[in-house]
C-alpha cells in the first residue's frame, strides 16, 4: 500500500473500479479477517459507491478514465471530508472513527502529500 500511495504522489494515474481495486486485491484472506473487511462484499461495493459519488460530485472529474491526482484535489478532499460533506458512505463503515480521528488531527500523519510537507 506504501508503494502505491508513493506512485500515486509521482503522478500514477488512478482509476476508481468496481470490486476489489489494487490494494485490495493484494490482501490475503488472513488480512482481510485480520481488518473485518472484504472488497468483493455487497455491503463495501455499496460504500464504495457511496464514497466514489461524493467524489466525483465535488471534483467533477471523470474517473472511469485514468486520472492524475493532484495536491489541490487533495486539499479539497481533505477539506470537504473534515466538513462532512463527502462522508454518506462513513455511515455505516467501522473504520469511520478511524478517519474522524485523522481529519481531526489535520491529515499530518498520511502519506499522500502531508499538509506539512
């Protein structure tokens, strides 16, 4: 996952993908127990949708075509995440205290272009 988020900080283009992405799709059975979670279960591709539609609605972009993330889309994730304007999905994930906490602290621990960087 390191390597990956570091590509994508050079300028790796993502795409946003039904089911199981790169990251997921790396994990082993065990890590997915180790984590209660599943990429291939109905309820995440649900989440899933959810999360990737308040995305492209804040940032118009079209993500069914590689596209470059930037540090200004970052910026105005991160912004419209800590205001709970993107969070329809965070409803019913158990990782949404996870990322509450992050938000709160200001990001200052992620890797994907940190805000003190």
């Amino acid at each position: 996952m390191t390597d990956i988020v570091a590509d994508i900080g050079r300028g790796r283009p993502i795409e946003l993908v039904k089911g199981p992405d790169a990251i997921c799709g790396g994990l082993t059975a065990e890590d997915r127990r180790a984590c209660d979670h599943d990429c291939a279960q109905a309820e995440t591709l649900e989440l899933d949708r959810l999360a990737v539609e308040g995305v492209v609605g804040l940032l118009g972009a079209d993500f069914s075509v590689p596209v470059v993330i930037d540090e200004s889309m970052v910026v105005r994730l991160r912004a419209a995440f800590t205001a709970r304007s993107i969070r329809s999905a965070c409803r019913r994930c158990p990782w949404s205290d996870f990322c509450t906490e992050i938000a709160a602290e200001g990001f200052s621990r992620t890797k994907l272009f940190p805000p003190d960087a």
